[in-house]
C-alpha cells in the first residue's frame, strides 16, 4: 500500500469519531477520507499508548528494530558502569534483570554497550582508594605562583635486565616466539636521579635496594651541595610521601642547607616529571639492551640517564605535569625534536 499523508485534524477527528463509537464508514463518509483499517488501527494504538494521535517527529529517525533497552534500562547501564566499570558482561546482565526485569543475551549487551551507549572496554588505570583529589588541587593551587626554575624533583627507581628484555619476540606464523634470559641471576641496581628545569642536577646508581641512610647520604654530599638557597633557582626540593623520604635528618639537612622542602600529595605520580623521565630511560635501555653482559652496568645507567634526559625533556616534562614554566616557542627545533622522541619512545612502550 502507497503511503499517504493525513493532516492532523484529520487524524484527530478520526479517533474522536471512534471513541464515540461510530463506524469506521460512517467515519470515513463523513470526513470524505478513504482511511485505510491499518491507518484506524495505528492511530487508536497511539492514542492509547500516548494520550497523542501526531507521533512526536523525532520518533520517526528511528529505523530498524525497536530497541530491547528503555530510556530506564539505558540510565540503569550507564550507573552502573560508572560505579563498577569492572563488571563483566555476564554480571550486567544479571544487575540488569535484578532491578528491572529486563533479560538480555550476553551478544545483545555487548553491541548495545558498543553502538548505542558508546561504552567500550579498555586497559584500565589503577587509582589508589586513598588518593585525595583535594589534596592534589591544594598544592596545585599552592604551586601555580612558584616557578618552575626553583623546583627539582628527586625519586628512585629499580633497573633489573630481566625486567628490561623485550616483551615481543617474531616467528614463523603458527609458531610460538621466545626471548633468551642471557643471565641467571641478573643485579638489581637503583637509580636516584634529581631533576632541575635545566637538566639533570644529580645522580647516583647502587647495586642495592635504596634505604634511608642511602637517600639522606645522597642529599647531603650529592644533591643539596648544588641546590641554592630559597628563593631562588634550584632551591625547592620536591618528592613523594616514601618512608625514606621523611627521614629523621631530611628535613634537618634540607634546612641547613636553605632548601625548602615540599612533598607531593599521596599517590599522584602524575605531579613528579622524574616519573616520566623514568620511563624514558628504561624504554632506552629496553630498546638497546645495553644491561645485557655489561662490563659495567652501573656506569650504563648513568650515561644512559644523562644521555636521555636533557634539558629539553625536562622543560617539556615540567610544562606537562603543570608547572608554572616559561613561555616556550613551539617552533624551537630543539623542542620539537625532543617532543617526536617522546612520542616514538611511547609508541615503542605500547607495541612492546
């Protein structure tokens, strides 16, 4: 049957008229109109439905089937996923007929998450409960007014060549690919950097896990003796909440020094550039397994630390975790070039 179009006086006389009871002939004598019976039908199912006889327009861009899933169930979804995002297919679904009594199959939830709540599953990011978002906004605000120039950053970091072997191996398709552990009892060794706005301000490599007589012997002769006095460049030592970093002598030793002393709010690793600067180098030593049958390993370390973060790195890792930098030209060629070997060291640790 050819569609045809009603106006909507029309289509409201017609179902006032069968409201009242008269015949669909009378009806359609009466308004001069050749109404079919499923145009009848489809009105009074409106009218029913809807207390309407003129579909709203938007209801007309729905194509296909109707969906399984109402504006309820949708709102449903979307709650729970954001207060468990790690529930399985199976474990929505049941949530789902628990509260509305609404029973998808398993294949049905996944595209309905996919196509029509734009909700896909990815790697997720581990936050510690006891992260304090007020806390991370009080000393951003608290350092929006310092310039970067006075603030340096220190951590330390575990290198192990067993960790540093290529996670991806190649062989003929069918086959599995394995990588060669060249030593049985690979060293430890740990790496405790300090980073300026300018570069790398200190450094020391040891071939044991770092405690607290460690850390306060590497403030006091290596890093303190090249900071200066607040204010000034060089003259606020930032780092996280580790025991070994509320020593009994740090503050003692950093006040001595005129060095102001400032800790991170807990489990915001993402306000320490030196984070990143980690990253980098064991991407580098990762890409050329330097470690493996070293003479000297501590002595790689350390060229490779100084070698991958320059200043340039340093300026951008600062300006990246937000800190109150001086304007930079993007168009400096030394700045882009250390931006595109930031980029291929990440794309390097993602296909790794």
């Amino acid at each position: 049957m050819v569609f045809r179009q009603y106006e909507a006086t029309i289509k409201v006389a017609t179902v006032r008229m069968s409201l009242q009871n008269h015949s669909r002939d009378f009806i359609r004598q009466s308004l001069g109109q050749t109404i079919s019976r499923q145009s009848f039908d489809r009105w009074l199912t409106l009218f029913h439905e809807t207390q309407r006889v003129v579909r709203n327009p938007e209801e007309y861009n729905l194509r296909g089937r109707r969906r399984l899933l109402s504006n309820e169930d949708r709102d449903f979804m979307i709650d729970l996923v954001r207060l468990e995002p790690g529930l399985f297919l199976d474990e929505m679904r049941e949530r789902l007929f628990d509260s509305n009594g609404t029973l998808l199959g398993v294949s049905t939830l996944q595209r309905t998450l996919v196509d029509h709540l734009r909700i896909t599953l990815k790697k997720a990011d581990t936050v510690n409960s006891r992260k304090s978002l007020r806390m991370k906004f009080n000393f951003i605000a608290e350092m929006a007014n310092v310039p970067a120039e006075f603030l340096v950053f220190t951590d330390e970091s575990a290198i192990c060549s067993r960790d540093l072997l290529r996670r991806s191996s190649r062989s003929i398709r069918g086959t599995g690919a394995s990588r060669v552990q060249r030593e049985s009892n690979p060293r430890s060794f740990s790496l405790i950097p300090a980073i300026s706005y300018y570069g790398v301000l200190a450094l020391t490599v040891l071939e044991h896990t770092v405690k607290c007589e460690d850390f306060e012997h590497f403030l006091e002769w290596s890093l303190l003796p090249r900071m200066n006095r607040y204010p000034g460049p060089n003259s606020t030592l930032v780092m996280d909440n580790a025991r070994i970093h509320k020593g009994p002598r740090v503050a003692r030793l950093c006040h001595r020094a005129g060095v102001k002393l400032v800790y991170l709010p807990p489990y915001c690793p993402e306000l320490n550039p030196i984070e990143m600067c980690f990253s980098q180098v064991k991407s580098s030593l990762r890409r050329t397994q330097a470690l493996v049958l070293a003479q000297d390993p501590s002595w790689v370390i350390r060229e490779t630390t100084h070698n991958i973060v320059s200043p340039t790195l340093c300026r951008e890792l600062y300006r990246h975790a937000g800190y109150n930098c001086p304007p930079a030209s993007d168009t400096d060629p030394e700045v882009i070039t250390e931006i595109i070997d930031i980029e291929e060291n990440e794309d390097l640790n993602q296909a790794a």
